[in-house]
C-alpha cells in the first residue's frame, strides 16, 4: 500500500500511474493518428507516405492494434510469475520509447521494427499499470476504487488529446516522421516521471506471485526461450525471408485471439480450482468481455474508417486554416475529460438510492450509444454521396455518442475486471480484458478496409451491419442481467 498522502482523496500513488499512463497514451494515441494516414499517403510530395492500398492498411493497422492488446495478455503472466507489475511497467515504457524513435527512422524495415516494439512494449505496460491502481486500494473500498478508475481513465484521455494535437500537426504538417519522433519524447517524458515516483507506489504491485524458487527458475528459463525464437522471427521478417497477406493474416489473427480467449475462460472455469463464487463472477467477466469486443470493433474506426473519411469527404477548414486530419479525433478525449465526473456522479447517485445499474446494463448502454454513433455516420455518407465534402458536426456527433459509450462502459470494464477475477490471476484477467479490445481492433481494421474498398458506396452496408450486432449484443445483455449476479471476491 502507499502511504498517507492523497492525490485527489485517493492514495498518492495514483499520482504516478495517472501521470505515466498519460504520457504513454499521448505517445500511443498521437502516433496512431498518423499510421493509416501514412500508410496510404501518396509517395510523392512534400510529406511522402508508403502509398499502400486502404485494404491493406487497414488489415496492418488492425494487426497492430490487435497485437498491442494481445500481448497484455503474456505481459500480465510475466508480472505476475517473473517480475512484478511495477517492473514491468517501467520496461514496458522504455520499449515504447525505442519503438517510437525507430518509427522516426525514415526506412519501411524500420517502421514494421517501430510497431513491433511499441507492441511488446505496450504488452508490458497497459495491463499491468491498471492492475496497480487496483492494488492501492483495500479489499472492502470497492466505491473508492470505481471513482479511482474514473479519475485514472481520465490521464487516459488528457494525453491521447495531446498526442493528438502536438503528433498530428508535426506529423501531417512537417513530416510523418516527426510526429512519430514526438511520441517517442512523450514516452521519454513518462520513463522519467515513473523512476522519480514509483516510490510513492508502496509495495502495490511491487513483487510477483509467491512460489517456489525451482518453480519461477524454470519459468524464467521458458521465458529465454521464448524470446529468442520471438528475435528470429522478427530478424527474419523484417529482412524479407517470409511476407504476409496483411488481409489473410489479419483473418485468421480474429480466429486465432476469440479461440484463446475462449479456451482460457475455459480453462479458468475447469482446471484453476476457483470456487463456487469465483466461478460465477468469471461467468459475468465472460459475458462483460463479448460486449467489450464488440464495443472496439466500432470505437477503433476512430483511427482507421473515419479517419480516412475526414481526409477525403470531411471539410476540415476553420477559418480558412486547414486543420490536421487527426485533430479531429481529439474530440473523443475532450468529451471524456468533460463527461467523467457528470458520469461518475450519475453511476454515484443512483448506487445512493439503490437504482445502480448493473454491469451488463452499463454494457448494453455503452454499446447502444456506439450504434447510434453510427446511425450519424450513415446520414453523413449519405450527404456526402450527395455533395462532398461534409462538415465537422457529423463526426464531432458521432464521438460524443461514442464518448458516452466508452464511458458506460470501459471505466466500468476495468474495475470489475479488479474487482471479481480471482485473486489468483489478476494480472492475467487484466490480460483478457484487453484482449477484447485486441479482437475489436483486428475487426476494426477489417471492417474498415471493407468499408472503404469502393469509397463511400461500401460504407452504408458495412456501418448497417455494426450497427445491427451492437443493438443484439445488447438485447442479450439486458436479458442476461437478469441471470448473472456478481459477488464480492473472496478473501
């Protein structure tokens, strides 16, 4: 636990994650602003970019993104079993940094080495940094713990507006390189801020699972293993012994993350000896985990879809200034940072007068708004076939519908994830947790590149279809609030 100083009446501790956690979303968020925009950038002009085909675009980019979040999942296990969270977090951090300066390496091997670090890196850091913030609070602050969610998922957002507006302009204004050097110096800024503070961190997170010294031997020496075959790989991808698809890969990559998660609910449900209760609260994490999935799908379009559909049928002057594309995803973190506390506040009052609703309802409401955020989108194609370029207010609308999903739903996705895996595998729960958000964006960026295929004319049937599987999945949620009830962890 920390000490007794507070931040914001929380422990002091939170200080340093939420600090550390906005420079990494400022370097993360600002760099993935850019990715599609320049991998479909024209290869001749004063701003060059790859010139790569939208499908394939956006089949990398939801590879990437799907990767990042897949990797939390062996990043949770080795702060779990190897080396505490706290250490991970701070390795993690500095691999992000690298990853961002090798991106600033004008050179196509060094972009895919630059997305496979801030890859592994990012592997190492997200999950674990939350499962921090969760062990500064005692077993029975579950309230104080939902707000410190809050509070720490809004770092989340000051530095993805950041990321935005600094990387975005360099990037799109100067050269693409230069933005993807100012994520790597927000990163920096975060390593250094981390080492300074940790202290105030206390021993949460501090240590790994207690076990034998035979036992995490052998681990370490699998994790060896590992990492060296993982080196050869990446050494002899990158030096052209072996290509890829983007788009098949990107297929079976789906496949491939919905079966190891489902095999591991499975797993946890059968063989890790939970008890009864824990049992029924994994059944709830399950049912949380498809409604997250869906959720991202959706939500990732933010950097792939409407992101490229601001460049080519958005009217982005202001004033006669052309604002950088990516600016206008920084509308997502600002309706956060304003709405966090009015929703916190609704979710407070109504737990005050026994209203609270549950999880799977919060659910339901996250992924309600994000099909309605897409029903704007369908007006706005609709406009745009008509007479392109729209103006900004279709897709302001539409991320302030998003906004108020995401805060149904995300904040509350993280502390029950806190709150009901078993103690046991936290670390690795957190893990699964962001794998949904691995397989919502690997479908991102393949509903993107259908969408976009054949312009605006494959858009409408491809945002129809989303919009359709959020109004059932939260159909199903509703009904199966009704059935699962969650309890307190044990003990």
């Amino acid at each position: 636990m920390s000490n007794s100083k507070n931040f914001f009446g929380h422990p002091i501790g939170l200080r340093t994650l939420f600090l550390t956690e906005m420079w990494e979303r400022m370097s993360y968020y600002g760099m993935r602003a850019l990715l599609v925009l320049y991998m479909t950038g024209a290869i001749t002009g004063f701003n060059p970019g790859l010139g790569w085909s939208q499908i394939e675009a956006q089949a990398i980019y939801g590879i990437y993104v799907g990767l990042v979040y897949f990797m939390v999942v062996p990043g949770g296990w080795l702060a779990d079993n190897i080396l505490g969270h706290q250490k991970a977090v701070l390795f993690g951090a500095v691999i992000i940094a690298l990853g961002h300066y090798t991106l600033a390496i004008p050179l196509t091997q060094t972009f895919f080495l630059g997305l496979l670090l801030v890859v592994l890196g990012t592997g190492l850091l997200k999950g674990n940094i939350s499962t921090i913030v969760g062990k500064l609070y005692d077993k029975d602050q579950d309230s104080k713990r939902d707000a410190g969610y809050t509070i720490f998922y809004m770092s989340i957002n000051i530095g993805s507006t950041l990321g935005f507006l600094v990387c975005s302009y360099l990037g799109e204004k100067i050269g693409w390189h230069w933005g993807f050097g100012a994520a790597g110096i927000g990163m920096t800024f975060g390593v250094i801020q981390f080492i300074k503070s940790k202290h105030l961190l206390g021993d949460a997170g501090l240590d790994p699972n207690a076990m034998e010294v035979s036992k995490r031997a052998k681990l370490i020496n699998y994790t060896r293993i590992t990492l060296i075959g993982m080196f050869f790989v990446i050494v002899a991808g990158l030096l052209g012994f072996f290509t890829i698809d983007p788009r098949y890969f990107a297929e079976q990559f789906a496949y491939f993350l919905t079966i190891v998660a489902g095999l591991y609910f499975l797993y946890l449900f059968v063989f890790a000896g939970l008890t009864a209760n824990e049992r029924r609260n994994l059944i709830l994490l399950f049912v949380l985990f498809v409604g997250a999935a869906a959720f991202w799908s959706g939500f990732d379009q933010s950097a792939g879809s409407l992101n490229i559909f601001a460049r080519d049928y958005t009217d982005l002057s202001v004033y006669g200034y052309i604002i950088p594309v990516g600016w206008l995803q920084f509308f997502n973190p600002i309706f956060v940072v304003v709405f966090a506390p009015i929703f916190a506040g609704i979710w407070a009052n109504l737990a005050a007068r026994n209203l609270d609703p549950s999880l799977p309802i919060k659910f339901a409401i996250g992924l309600l708004f994000m099909g309605v955020s897409f029903v704007v989108m369908l007006i706005a194609v609709q406009l745009a076939m008509e007479s392109a370029p729209v103006g900004m207010k279709w897709l302001v609308l539409t991320y302030l519908f998003q906004t108020w999903g995401e805060l149904a739903l995300s904040p509350i996705g993280l502390s029950a994830f806190s709150r009901y895996s078993p103690k046991r595998y936290v670390g690795q729960m957190f893990g699964l947790w962001f794998l949904a958000s691995a397989i919502g964006g690997v479908l991102a960026g393949l509903l993107g590149g259908e969408a976009l295929g054949e312009g605006l004319d494959s858009i409408s049937p491809v945002f129809n279809f989303m919009i359709k599987y959020y109004l059932a999945i939260a159909v199903l949620l509703v009904v199966l609030s009704f059935v699962i009830k969650a309890k307190p962890r044990e003990s």
